[in-house]
C-alpha cells in the first residue's frame, strides 16, 4: 500500500469510518495508510451521521499549501459521492477552502 497513488472505493459503508481514519495525518511525521495517494474517488450509495466531519477532517490533514517536508504525498484530486445525505454547511465551507487553494475536490 505505500506505492499506491489512486485508490477508489465503492459501496462499503461499514468500513467508511475506518478508512477516513486510516487516511488521516497525524502530522508532519505521521505515517497514514497510502502515504502516497494522490487521487481519491468514493462512491458511497448512503452516508452515516459524521461521515461528511470525518471526510473533511482527513482532507484537511492531507492538503497544504506551504513547503514543509512531510512522509507523504499531498492529495491532489478528491471526489465524494453520497447519495442521501445533505452536506453540512460548515464541513462545505472546510472543503471549500481546500478547493479555493487548489486542491480538485468534488463532494456531491
């Protein structure tokens, strides 16, 4: 898994929540599951309540703007799909602000 770049991920909700956790950095000196990915794409066929808090909080570990060296690769591409669920204006915002940066981010 350290040399994988782009992972998709379908339909598997009880497993969500753990691979958002998996993804996530815990700092400069972390190393996350997939420290190379760059390009993530999940279609998910229903959402769970602090999917969308979970999704965001992960993006956010995996994209920055400023130079400091770090064990991974910064995601470059990210597309969600949930089919029932509405976003949270707050988490919209978080990512958002991602996007405005740079990042390739589409959350539907």
């Amino acid at each position: 898994m350290h040399s994988l770049v782009e992972l998709t991920f379908a339909h598997a909700p009880n497993v969500l929540y753990h691979l958002f956790d998996a993804l996530y950095c815990r700092g400069t000196d972390s190393r996350p599951l997939v420290p190379r990915l760059k390009k993530l794409y999940i279609v998910q066929g229903w959402g769970y309540s602090n999917a969308h808090s979970r999704l965001a909080r992960m993006v956010e570990s995996r994209w920055w703007t400023d130079d400091v060296p770090r064990k991974m690769s910064r995601l470059e591409t990210v597309e969600v799909v949930f089919y029932d669920k509405e976003i949270d204006a707050r988490v919209r915002d978080r990512l958002a602000r991602c996007r405005r940066e740079g990042l390739i981010l589409d959350v539907s």
